[in-house]
C-alpha cells in the first residue's frame, strides 16, 4: 500500500517539478520576444517525464479495459529534453518567438500545472481520510 502512495507521490512531484521548468522556459520565451536572433525554446514534457520515472525505477502502464483502447505506445523525441521551436513566421531580426503561440503554450502548460496540484490535493485528502478512519 505505501509503495502505491509512494509512486503516486513521485510521479506527481516529478511531473509538477516539469511543468515548472517548462513554465519558466515559456516565460523566458515571452520576455524575449523583441530580442534579436532570440531562439524560442520549449520542453519535451513526454521525453522528460519517460526519462524522470524510468531513473526512479517507476513504471506507467496503462490498463487496457477494452479490446479497442490503444497499447499506450506513443512516440516521443529523442535526445535532449529542451528544443528549439520552428517558427511559423521568422522576423527578420531572426527571433523565431511567436506571443501568440507562447502564450497559448504558457496558458496549456498553467491548466496542466493546476490540475496536477489539485491531483496532490486529491490525494493527500485521501490518505488523510483513510487515516482519520482508522483511528
């Protein structure tokens, strides 16, 4: 039962530690838009997620319910984590940093970044409530 709280714990704050970094690279992204030849970055949430629980020993496996969910098996970058965002509409200072696109990226990455916040909330209640009806 702990090693069950304890992974749910991990993948959590692994997850929130990522979103994080990947909120502070989007905000860098933004406070440059005007600097030249400014290259727009962005994290590879998946491939950094896949290479943070496979160094903690955690697994995620999906449970297939149903003969027509899918294997779980997705694609995901290689190499590093931090890449370069092509840009739709290079200026022609060479900074490749679109507002419009960042901010959607920085508002996405918020919602997950709350949810996952409200998924440890969740879960601490939880255990505060197994607790409290234990004693």
């Amino acid at each position: 039962m702990l090693n069950k709280i304890d992974t749910e714990i991990a993948f959590v704050k692994s997850a929130l530690n990522l979103r994080a970094q990947r909120q502070e690279i989007l905000a860098a992204n933004i406070a440059n838009s005007d600097t030249p030849n400014y290259k727009a970055r962005d994290l590879d949430f998946a491939a950094a997620l896949k290479s943070v629980i496979g160094a903690t020993g955690g697994s995620l496996k999906l449970a297939r319910t149903d003969s027509v969910h899918l294997d779980g098996v997705g694609g995901t970058a290689a190499g590093g984590h931090l890449k370069y965002r092509s840009s739709v509409q290079p200026s022609l200072d060479g900074n490749t940093v679109d507002p419009d696109v960042e901010r959607a990226h920085f508002t996405e990455n918020s919602l997950h970044y709350q949810f996952l916040l409200d998924r440890a909330a969740s879960s601490f209640k939880r255990m505060s409530e197994a607790v409290g009806a234990n004693q």
